[in-house]
C-alpha cells in the first residue's frame, strides 16, 4: 500500500517576490514540515510524518508540501494507491476535522503568485459537481467516519460547495477526477481532508487527530 499525503505552504504576506515555498503559518505544511522554514524543504520530518510512519510501518508513506498556485495538482501522481491531501479550512475552531465529499467545478481567486482566476476547472463537465467515482470505497469511508470522534477532533463531512472555490477545492477536483479516469493507473481513491489552526501552536495533539482520519482513509 502507498499512500501520498500533501499540505499547502503559505500564501499571504509572502514579500515581493512572493517566496511560494514558505511554511510557518499555514498548519497542513507544518504538520509535514515541522519548524517553519522559507525554502523547499530537503526532508519532511514533522509530527504528522513521524506519527504516520510509527502507527501504521506498513504503509509506504510519501509526502510532500505544494505551493498555493493555481493547478500545482495538474499532473496527478498515478503511482500511489490512495492521495490524501490536506489544507486549512476550519477558521471557527480548533477541535474539528472536515473532510471533502467531492468537489465544485469552480476555480477562483488569487493564488500565492497573484494569478487571478475565475472559471470552471472543466469546462466540459457535465454538472458543477464532481462526486467520487461510481463503485468506489470513498463515499462508505466518508461515512464511516463522519461524526466520530478522533483525539478529541470531532470529524465531520462537507458536500460539495460553490463557497469552496480556492486552491483545496481544485486540488481535490483533479485527485478525483485522475481516480475516476478511464486508466487511472495505479491510483484508486483521494480525499481531501481540512483541518484547524493548532490551538496553542500544539501540532502534536493536532497531527494526533489528522494521523487518526488519515490512516482510516488508508486503511485496506
């Protein structure tokens, strides 16, 4: 089993010109990261990282940080079997965990780079709505976990939305549509999962929760 977890570096106040790579506040990258750092890091060896690898050794983990530019996940990975993305999204509190149940067919906003876009991910989609492929696990995984309650996390799951149009969305948008593609490789199931600032700066009890859902969602 290889699984492939993401989170997004920053994406404000990132100087002129904008260092795409930075991670300090954005709490999916650091997760990942650990200490904050300005460049692309060399190894990922934060919290999460160590946690996942001890709970679940017989996974082959990967991991990786991408900047806040627009289709950074145009080139889906093929040779993994599940991708887990994660990204900021809870802003109202510390101790919930939202994860994605499709995605919107909308793009819009200003990315880290300042490109402004405002359109359809796929022009040629039949509805604004991507769901998860027909006879896939994702939405009785979904299920299974909506409502539970992870190291202290309250897990709950988000349908599809036009509000959620950034960055998160259209990373969720192409993971699924690679899994729900005609030879979708070796690739079978993507998430996308969003978490909370840590409270307190706590990202060990904060990768507690996030390694509970993400090795749920691994979990053959």
């Amino acid at each position: 089993m290889r699984v492939l977890v993401t989170g997004f570096n920053d994406w404000k106040e990132l100087g002129e010109p904008p260092n795409i790579w930075r991670c300090r506040d954005n709490p999916s990258c650091r997760l990942l990261v650990g200490r904050p750092t300005s460049a692309a890091p060399d190894e990922l060896a934060g919290p999460l990282v160590e946690r996942l690898r001890a709970v679940a050794p017989e996974i082959e983990w990967q991991f990786a940080t991408l900047p806040v530019t627009w289709a950074v996940f145009a080139e889906v990975p093929d040779d993994v079997d599940v991708i887990i993305n994660i990204g900021l999204g809870v802003y109202d509190r510390f101790d919930l965990l939202q994860l994605e149940s499709g995605a919107y067919n909308l793009r819009k906003g200003t990315d880290a780079a300042g490109l402004e876009l405002g359109a359809p991910i796929d022009p040629a989609a039949a509805g604004p709505v991507l769901a998860p492929p027909e006879g896939s696990p994702i939405p009785r995984r979904l299920d299974a976990l909506a409502g539970r309650d992870i190291a202290g996390y309250e897990v709950v799951v988000a349908e599809a939305r036009e509000a959620n149009s950034y960055l998160c969305n259209e990373t969720h948008y192409r993971a699924l549509s690679a899994v729900g593609a005609p030879t979708p490789g070796r690739l079978r199931e993507a998430y996308f999962l969003h978490i909370p600032h840590a409270e307190d700066g706590d990202y060990e009890a904060l990768a507690a929760g996030v390694a509970g859902v993400v090795v749920a969602l691994a979990s053959p």
